[in-house]
C-alpha cells in the first residue's frame, strides 16, 4: 500500500483578500504520521485542517486522499478523515454513551452486530466503557472529549484531526488526551494535531509543521525545528517560560 495518505498540491483559499486565508500549501502526510500544525492565532490551521474532508473547498489547488480528489467522493473523504473539534458539547446527540458513539455508523447502515463491536472497541480503548449508558450530558469535560473521539474512531478513520485539542484543558486532562493521541496513533491511525502550544506532543509527533500567516514556512524533524518556533510567535517548549520572558 501506498504510504502516502493525503496530499495538498498548491491548495490556496483566501477569505476575500489575499491577506487572510491559505496559500499555495504543499504538504504529505503519511500513514504511519503524527503531525504537529503549529503557529500562533490566525494563520491558518483550522482554515488548512477543514480541507481535508472537504469542509471547506480550495480556490486553486487540490487535496488528494489515496490518491483522489476529494471532491469526488466528499462520503468517503468524511469517513476517512475524522475531525475532532474545539467543544465537545456541541455534538453530542444522544441519550446514552453508547448510542451516541452509535450514531455515525447507523447513518452508514452498517449492521447491527459490526456496530456494536466497534463501538465496544472504540469505548473500551477510550476509557468509557463501564459509562456506556450513561447520558452524555452527565459526564466530565474530559470523558465528554473522549466520546467525541470515540464517535469518530468507530468509523475507523484513517486520519484523525485535532483542532488546538489542549484549549481550556487543565494539566491532567492535557496528559490523558495526549495518552489517548498516543493510543491511537499506535493503533494506526495517523494523526494531525493543530496547537499553538507544542510542549505536551512535540516527543509524540513523527513531523512538525509551522505555518505563518497562512504559509508553511517549515516542515520536518519536530525537535530540530524548535528553536525556530519563536520566530514564528510559537514558544520554544525546550525554553522554560520564565527564561523565555527574560529574553
Ligand atoms: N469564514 C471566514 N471568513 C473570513 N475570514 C476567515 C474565516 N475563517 C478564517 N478567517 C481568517 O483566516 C485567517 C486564518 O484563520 P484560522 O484558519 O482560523 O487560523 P488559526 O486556526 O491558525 O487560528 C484569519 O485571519 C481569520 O480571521
Ligand atoms: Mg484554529
């Protein structure tokens, strides 16, 4: 099999002005990656990431999932790209746990007995099994992150975005979702993760990529491109903060 996943081929979208969007984006991800997205508010991760299941459609350019344009087959792209977003409120649907991390694969008519395998697969390796009837609305802010990325690794996607997935999380939850990132990246599936704050997943990540107002302005090995990450208004996670603001 091909290791190549997706691929971006000169993707450009720009919101109105040429200021402000993406431009002439070229990026692999492999199989077997991790990739880090980092760079500071407002250039352009969230606009890149939403392209990959074709959330959002190119100016020029384009995004190719196996080798095919995404805007061929948007069913497909969406199955194999999931996309795990900033509040998990915001998608819970059903009454239970384990309905809700039902719900994806019955609009796929997928039987009944390969559902509940994969949804007691895709709980169990998050944690929230012995909560399957649980109503969603009654968990933690962390146990309702992990069924949202349960909803999505029961449609056994290839590649799983995170968006800024560290916002408004403290420490501990911060270590169990990265451990949960690690997880699934060992069980392979590959891995985009946005942030504009690198410290917990630069030792996880196989790829570092730095974007600046909307180009990438780096890619490659992500420890040897920490010390540029300040230069680009992301913080060096090797420099302690308090050394950081001495500088
Ligand atoms: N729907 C939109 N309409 C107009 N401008 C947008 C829209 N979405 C994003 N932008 C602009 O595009 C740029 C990149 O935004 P975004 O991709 O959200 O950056 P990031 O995720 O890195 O913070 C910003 O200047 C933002 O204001
Ligand atoms: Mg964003």
């Amino acid at each position: 099999m091909d290791t190549v996943l997706l691929k971006t081929d000169h993707l450009t979208h720009a919101f109105g002005s040429e200021q402000s969007g993406i431009f002439d984006i070229c990026l692999t991800i492999a199989r077997d990656d991790f990739i880090v997205l980092a760079g500071k508010n407002g250039c352009g991760k969230t606009t890149l990431i939403r392209h990959f299941n074709g959330l959002l459609m190119p100016d020029r350019g384009r995004v190719l999932l196996d080798g095919q344009d995404i805007q061929k087959n948007l069913t497909v792209a969406r199955k194999k790209v999931g996309m795990v977003f900033q509040d998990p409120d915001t998608q819970i649907i059903a009454d239970t746990v384990f309905d809700e991390t039902a719900f994806g694969p019955e609009n796929l008519n997928m039987g009944r007995e390969a559902i509940n395998a994969g949804v007691i697969n895709a709980l169990k390796l998050l944690g929230l099994y012995h909560l399957r009837d649980r109503n969603p609305a009654t968990l933690s802010g962390g146990e309702k992150r992990r069924l949202a990325i349960a909803g999505i690794l029961v449609m056994a996607p290839d590649l799983i975005i995170f968006d800024e997935p560290f916002a408004n999380l403290d420490y501990p939850s911060i270590v169990s979702l990265v451990r949960v990132c690690r997880t699934l990246h060992r069980s392979g599936h590959a891995i985009v993760m946005t942030t504009h704050d690198v410290a917990p997943v630069i030792m996880l990540a196989t790829k570092m990529v730095v974007m600046d107002k909307g180009r990438i302005k780096e890619q490659g090995d992500p420890i040897s491109l920490a010390p540029c990450l300040e230069s680009y208004g992301v913080k060096n996670p090797f420099t302690p903060m308090a050394q950081a603001w001495a500088l």
